[in-house]
C-alpha cells in the first residue's frame, strides 16, 4: 500500500488517500468477459512460445536490477535514486555487449547517471538524457571531475563552513506544502544553508554543497517518501539544532571527498537535460544502450521527489511542476495529457486491453488511457533513438510488468513487440526478479497469471 497526494487547482499537494501497489484496481467487474482475458493471456503466451523467457532470478529484492546494491559503490552512493539499477549490473552489460574501448554508451532515461558514471570508470564514453531536473543535476555533479586543488577548496570551504555564524536565510520554495514538512526551526537552518552555499564563487564548490544539502532533507523533514508520494513519519528521533545539521553535511561532504579520490573519471560524460521522445542527435551514435524507462505503475516523479525539486530550486512555481509532468512518459495519471504519439503504440493496449480494463472497477478510470500513451510515448523512444544508433548496435531495456484489474500488462512482451515493428531485432527477453502485487489483486489475479508479475531485461540489436 502507498499514500497518493493530490493537488488543487494551484498544484498544491493537500490530501492523501490510500492506494494500491502497482495502482491496480479496487475489484474486478463479476461481469466482466473471461474470454477477452484469455485472449489476451494466449497472445502473451504465442510471444513467450517463440521467444522463450530466459529466467535469471526469481527473487524479489537480491537482484542486479535494483538500486540498493549501488550504495556499496563510490560516487554512485552519494544519492539515493530508488528507480535505478546497480552499477555491477551496468558495468556486466557493457561488458557483456561491448565489441571494442571505442563504443559509444547511451542511456536515454539517465536518472541519476548509474550508466555514464559506470561507463566512465570503465573509460568509455557515455551519453545520457533525463527531463527530471534534479536527477540530471546529481548526475552531473557526480560525474563531475575534481582536481587536486579542487579538493584542498573544498576542504578549506568547509572549514569556513562550519565555523562561520549563518544567519541570513534563502528564499523559501513558494510551496507552502513542502516548507510545512519541515518544522520551524529546521527550515529556518535549511534556508540557512542555502544562503551560505550561494555565496560560494566556486560552481564546483556550490554543486558538491547543494547535493550534501539534498541527501538529508528527507531525514529532516517530518516526512518521508513511500511509494507515490510522501507520507507523514510516525516519530521524529531527535530534535535537530543548525549545529547537527551541519554535521550532517559534513558526513556527506567526508564521504564525497574520499570516494573523489578513489575513483577517475576517465572520460567525462555528456549529460543531456532533453526528452527521449523529441527529436535529438548525439555528438556520436551509440554502441551499447542500457537503460531502464519509468515503469507503467502510475509512479509520479514529482510526488516521490517532490521535495528536493522545490528545495533544490528545481521547480520555481507550479507551471515547472506541470512543464515537468507534461515532458515526461505517461506513466501515471495525474497529468491529462492530449493524445500524441498514436501511431506508435501496441494494437493490443490500443484495443482488446484498454477495452477490457474500461469494464472493471478501476481506482482511476484513465489507467486504461494512461496504459495507452505509456506504449506509444515508449514505440516513440524507440524510434528516435534509431537515427543515434550505430549498425549493430546493442540495446538492454529494464521493464517491470505491471497488474490492473487483474490483468498482468505484460511491458516487456508488448514493447519487445513495439521494437521488433520499427525494425529491431529481438535477442531475447531475461527475468530478473519476480514482482509482487497488493494482496488485493493477488486475490483476483489467476494464479497461472502471476508469472507475468516480473522485472525484465529487453535486449535488442538495431540492425
């Protein structure tokens, strides 16, 4: 279960309600067709007949595919991204897939950088793009390089840091939503901070500073992120003086400097602020893309992260907010979106699905349209994608299957279709990791049904 914050017309977060994992629905319609389900369980079985799924792991959380195991990993610890992959994953991809040292990477939905940082420790050249502002602006500061002389300024900064008096505040974010998650005197010391940091002539200064700042808002705020959104954290440990808090930017500031030293960016990586499905060309086409898209699970980034991009300076007011929604993959439903990029979508979403789920007792009666432009938002990636792409060229894709209704929306099945359409080759689908669902829809789902309920690795050529 996770909560959901709704907006008003202002696009102020204001009430909570309660949902399901995975945004399924509240029931299944008694009357509903069996026969349209089965039809579209045979259609997912004919793909799994001809391209067999190679299962890697059936576990649901000791996988390469997820982000926990890239705390263990300098550079890549410095921010919690909770959509990435591992490192390890990255770097066993590349190579894996790799043909020669002079093979471009791409990753078109960057996040964090987890792709680009890894391919440059491994000395390739990377290229990413992301629309999320925050998640592009961590990723360039960790792939960021720093000199010698970079670090003595860092250091001599945060000596200043920490004995100099703040006593003049920055602009509070004009969200009265996200400032009320933090007590008085907290946000008080936050603003603080920024100040301090603002005044700092160095960019790489401000940047290292900025990112301390934002690896600890959620342990001082009075919330905490779960699922789509935040919701309110049962105690509060400890009341928090400037003084800790400052301390607590320099666990951060300790741990940046030590993993600075013992990592090289051998190549630096050319991080993209632009959207996948627009039209765009890379200084130099790609060999080797691994990325892992929004998943079709009604995840909204500007709610899971929605502190830190008020905080960060990233949204201003809520037309960014809506900007921000409204560039990204339709993934979720709290953005009405107009109708684009039809004509690369699935038959199958378009049709026997979405016509299925619109007979059920959905939480949100636009999950079937939401299902609808996620497919076509994606065939769009694909296809933009194609003129950056080197002959033979290699492309892993992590999906995670979704449920509504009762129906599993088989993501890795219908997009590897999608692909195979525009002219990919398909090298084979691998299970990474087993999903689960809300124990509602583990009632109403059948069980020959649940082997869909899976995190999987696409693996295309483009020929």
């Amino acid at each position: 279960m996770y909560k959901e914050i709704l907006e008003d017309e202002n696009g102020f977060f204001v009430e909570e309600v309660q949902l399901e994992l995975f945004s399924e629905s509240k029931s299944v319609d008694s009357n509903a067709n069996l026969a349209e389900l089965d039809d579209i369980i045979a259609y997912y079985e004919e793909f799994e007949n001809k391209y067999p799924i190679k299962v890697i792991n059936r576990k649901q959380f000791s996988t390469p595919v997820n982000f926990k195991q890239a705390k263990l990993f300098p550079r890549h610890r410095w921010y919690t991204y909770k959509e990435g992959f591992s490192p390890q994953f990255v770097e066993d991809f590349i190579k894996r897939f790799a043909k020669s040292q002079q093979d471009i990477v791409f990753d078109p939905f960057g996040g964090i950088g987890t792709t680009v940082l890894q391919s440059s420790i491994l000395n390739f050249q990377g290229y990413s793009n992301d629309i999320n502002p925050l998640s592009n602006y961590v990723a360039f500061v960790k792939t960021d390089s720093y000199s010698k002389n970079d670090i003595i300024e860092l250091i001599t900064a945060f000596e200043n840091f920490t004995q100099t008096d703040l006593n003049i505040e920055a602009e509070a974010p004009i969200n009265k939503t996200v400032t009320s998650y933090f007590s008085n005197d907290i946000l008080e010391s936050i603003l603080k901070i920024q100040y301090w940091i603002s005044l700092q002539k160095s960019i790489k200064i401000k940047n290292i500073f900025s990112v301390a700042l934002l690896t600890i808002l959620e342990t001082l705020s009075t919330h905490k992120k779960d699922g789509n959104g935040v919701k309110k954290k049962k105690s509060i440990e400890k009341i928090l003086t400037l003084s800790d808090i400052k301390k607590l930017i320099g666990r951060q500031i300790d741990l940046f400097i030590v993993d600075i030293q013992s990592t090289e960016i051998k190549i630096k990586p050319k991080v993209y602020y632009q959207s996948s499905f627009e039209p765009y060309i890379l200084e130099q086409k790609a060999d080797i893309v691994i990325t892992s898209p929004p998943y079709a699970n009604c995840f909204d980034y500007s709610k899971v992260y929605l502190v830190e991009l008020w905080f960060g300076g990233f949204f201003k007011n809520t037309i960014d907010q809506r900007l921000f929604r409204q560039s990204s993959i339709t993934s979720h439903v709290h953005y009405k979106w107009e109708k684009r990029h039809n004509d690369f979508g699935h038959e199958l979403i378009n049709n026997q699905i979405a016509t299925y789920l619109k007979k059920q007792n959905l939480w949100d009666k636009k999950i079937p349209m939401m299902l609808v432009g996620y497919f076509s938002d994606m065939g769009k990636v694909l296809y933009e994608m194609i003129p950056n792409l080197n002959k033979d060229s290699i492309i892993g894709i992590v999906v995670g299957n979704s449920v509504y209704g009762g129906l599993p929306i088989a993501t890795d099945i219908l997009l590897s279709q999608i692909a195979i359409k525009l002219g990919y080759e398909l090298i084979g689908v691998e299970s990474y990791r087993t999903l689960t669902s809300s124990s509602q829809q583990l009632k109403i789902i059948r069980e020959g049904d649940k082997k869909y309920l899976r995190e999987s690795l696409i693996i295309l050529k483009w020929k």
